[in-house]
C-alpha cells in the first residue's frame, strides 16, 4: 500500500515512511492511496477472532512493508491481558435494556482511550527503528491525557526519548501525578510556565528549525500520525460483533470528539465495510464540528477562543484529523482539499452548505451534538442513578448525545475514552463520591514527582534538550 497527501504529493513510501513523518511535506496528512474494503462475507469471516488476531487482519491491507510473522508478534506484544488489564482488550457492556452500550476503551495504562493506539506505536516505532538503524527524540506537548499515554507506551523503548510539555499546575492531580510520577531514562517531563497553547507553540518553533530538527532526530506521536488512525479502527470492528447481530445488520457509534481521529477511525472501519450506520461527533462548548455537521460550515476557532472546559480533551479548536474526512467526501481529489485548507489556514471559514460535497457528508452517516457543564453532570448522574454505572465527563458527552440520536431496534454503541477516575473533580460534582480507583494508582498524588520546570522560552527548551542528548 503507497501512501498520498491530502493535499496532493504523489508518493510518500509506504506505512513505515508515514509513521514516522509526522505532516507530509505539503503540509497535508497522510493518507492510503485506496481504502482496502471487506465484502459482507469477508466482515463474517473476522466475527469471533481475538483482539489481536482482529487487528492483524484490520491493519493488515494498510501496511505491505512489515513481514506477515513480525506484524502478528507486533499485535500480539501490543494487545495484551496485562497492558489492558481485560481478556477482551475493549469489553462491552450494556445499559440495562435501553439499547445502550459502553465500548471500554479505556483499561490500558493511562486509563484513556488513547493507549488503544499508542501501545501499538510504542512496539512499532521500536521495530521501524531497530530495522533501520535510527533513534527518534519526541517532542509533545499535551493537556493530559496524550502525554501520559505517549509516557506509557514508550516506557523501556531504548530507541525513543520522549520530551513532554505540559502546562505548569493546569492538569489534574491524578493527570500530573500519573506523569510526572514516571522517573525513567527515557522520558523527561518539562512543565512549561504556561498555558497548553504556549506548550504547542514551543513544540512548533522548535519543528521550525530544521537543522536542530535533523540533528536531535526530533518527531513527534500528535493525533494527525496515520497509524493512530489505522489502530483505532480497530475496536470498531470488536465492539460491532461484540453485538451479537445478526450479519449485515447495523449499529449506531457515538463518539466524544476533539480532534476528530476518534470518530475518524470509524469512518474508516465504515467505509471497509463494516455495517455502521449513523455515526455520532459529540462535542462539548467548544463546538466547532457540531456547528459543521449542523450548517455545513467549517469556523476554525483561535486558541484564544477555545473554553476550558469539564472535557478538557475535547477542548479544540480546529479539528486535526478532519482534513481527512474532507478529502474523502471530496472524491480522495487532493487539489480541492488544499483549497478548502488554503482558506482555513487563512482563517476563513469553508462553508459547504448547497454544494455537492454537502450531498455527500449528508450521506456520509455523520450526526452531531453538543454539551456543557451542566448537561455531564446531569448525564453522569442519570446514568449512575439508572444504570449503577460511573462515567468520566468525555464518555457522558458521548452518551447524551447517543441517547438524542437512539433509533428503536438500533444498538448505539458509545465509546467509553477515559476512566472516571481520571475526572475525579467533576464526578465528584456530579453524584457526591469519589469514582473507584484502579488499585495500581492508589496513592500516586503523594509519590515524588519528576520534572523539570522551564520558562516559556525557546531556547532554553532546546538547550534543555540538546543537554540530555550531547551526552
Ligand atoms: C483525546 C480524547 C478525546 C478526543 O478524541 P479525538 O480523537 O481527539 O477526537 C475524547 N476523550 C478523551 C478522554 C480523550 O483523551
């Protein structure tokens, strides 16, 4: 399988050359030249495999340059009991009899969904670079939830450090403790005296130099890295047969979104083939995609506009991953991608609304909705209430959108993207009580911390930085 741009370079090697990319050349993302697909009788033949047994067959047409042996002990290393802390790696559970489902992807190591796809990133970025002679310095910067997952998935991987900004004293307890707990070789913590918007900033000056770049092997796991995407496509498929429907028959997903690679994935299981019918962009107040899939027009917002919120994962401004859906809606025609994102790198609004293009997102199975404050703390707690089932805040997006959209005789699976004992605040707020803990995080907020604070300042960063590797 060959590897395209949104935005139009031709060739860009195969699955290995785009894991570690990073942005395309042309400022585009990555995409497959073609989207393999399954015919009904082939969706069948995977009903009933393991997790990773599911994932090679799902990944398997996305990558022609990994050996069928080594791929298959990739997955096997990845998706483990151990790491994800449940036989059935993303179980299943209903609630009650309302139709509704909870898809846990949420047991790996960081208690986020994000581990679903990073584990495997951590296992496959430690075999591309074996292979290849290379070491690979990450450089992120997260409000959360990306770091600590980044953190887990790298940990003893003696090919890749990973440099991680977050914002000084603005995650949660339980966020910093979780990361900054972490006290090993390969993974060094910067709290940035700062806001989450300064962190990205830093990251991207730092990307601007092309020599420091080039010199310290700098690149980066950002929700835009194509084997993400292909990983989270996978649970998909396992959460779909774990329904029990009959074949060919439908299931509704709703997905708490941020920058869209989610909500993405399962596009990409739909358009494979697997019978998904409507799929759901739950958004908090900040609501950018809602207000696109209601108006067909597309408002990126300056990070200065952007709310923190009581879903800080969902607090984006401009949809990383929807780029990709826009180029598919458009036919894969990667000229009028780049003139759409010509103007929303201008900050021009795109508006789609009477167009063809509009005909197709209409068909394209996309809904969406949007909440506040007030409407998680109400969903956590009506679902506790009914359901004797804590959710964490991002999940309770998801669900109160899912229960507007329900169709009778429909199952509407609803992507469960964290614990809610990473949100304890706001569970607290909502029913009273702290949320169970995981028995391996007991305790964390009152172990040491790791991390060095540094000043909003470039080159004091990259000096930081250059200093642990001239070693
Ligand atoms: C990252 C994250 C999201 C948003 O996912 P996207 O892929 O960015 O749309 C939602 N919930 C939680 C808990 C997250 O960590």
């Amino acid at each position: 399988m060959k590897y395209v741009s949104t935005r139009g370079a031709a060739n860009l090697g195969q699955f290995s050359d785009v894991l570690l990319m990073g942005l395309a050349p042309d400022g585009g993302l990555a995409m497959p030249e073609s989207i393999p697909t399954f015919s009904p009788a082939e969706i069948e033949a995977l009903r009933g495999l393991s997790y990773p047994d599911l994932a090679y067959a799902v990944m398997r047409p996305f990558i022609s340059d990994i050996p069928e042996a080594d791929l298959r002990a990739l997955l096997h290393a990845t998706y483990t009991e151990e790491a994800f802390h449940s036989r059935e790696i993303t179980p299943l559970t209903p609630l009650g009899d309302s139709g509704l489902y909870l898809l846990e992807l949420s047991n790996g190591p960081s208690l986020a969904f994000k581990d679903m796809a990073m584990q495997f990133l951590g296992h496959v970025f430690e075999y591309t670079l074996e292979k290849r002679g290379q070491r690979l310095n990450i450089l992120g910067a997260t409000s959360g939830d990306t770091g600590s997952a980044a953190e887990y998935a790298m940990l003893g991987k003696p090919r890749v450090n990973v440099f991680m900004l977050s914002p000084q004293g603005r995650m949660s307890a339980f966020q910093q403790a979780q990361m900054y707990g972490l006290n090993e070789p390969n993974i060094f913590n910067i709290a940035v005296e700062g806001v989450f918007d300064d962190c990205q900033d830093l990251v991207k000056e730092v990307n601007g130099d092309a020599e420091f770049k080039e010199k310290y092997d700098i690149g980066a796991v950002n929700s835009i890295n194509w084997a993400r995407v292909m990983a989270q496509a996978v649970y998909y498929f396992k959460g779909y047969f774990a329904l029990g429907l009959p074949a060919g028959a439908e299931a509704d997903f709703s997905v708490p979104s941020g920058n869209f690679g989610n909500v993405f994935a399962g596009y990409l299981a739909k358009r494979m083939g697997l019978p998904i019918g409507r799929l759901l962009v739950a958004s908090n107040e900040n609501d950018v995609l809602h207000e696109f899939f209601s108006t067909g027009n597309y408002h990126v917002r300056p990070a200065a506009q952007v709310a923190q919120t009581s879903s800080p994962s969902m607090d984006i401004g401009k949809a990383s991953n929807f780029e990709r859906y826009l180029y598919l809606i458009a036919g894969s025609d990667a000229i009028q991608t780049k003139g759409w994102w010509d103007e929303v790198g201008a900050s021009r609004p795109v508006n789609l609304q009477g167009s063809a293009h509009w005909d197709a997102v209409q068909a394209s199975g996309f809904s969406a909705g949007r909440s506040t404050h007030a409407d998680r703390l109400a969903t956590i707690k009506r679902i506790d209430t009914q359901f004797g089932r804590l959710i964490d805040p991002h999940t309770a997006d998801g669900v109160l959108v899912g229960e507007q959209f329900k169709r009778p005789g429909v199952p509407m699976v609803c992507l469960e993207t964290a614990l809610p004992a990473k949100f304890e605040e706001t569970v607290i707020e909502a029913v009273g009580r702290a949320p169970e803990r995981p028995a391996r995080f007991a305790g964390i907020e009152k172990g040491e911390r790791f991390c060095e604070v540094l000043p909003n300042d470039v080159a004091v960063l990259k000096a930081f930085i250059a200093g642990k590797l001239d070693k």
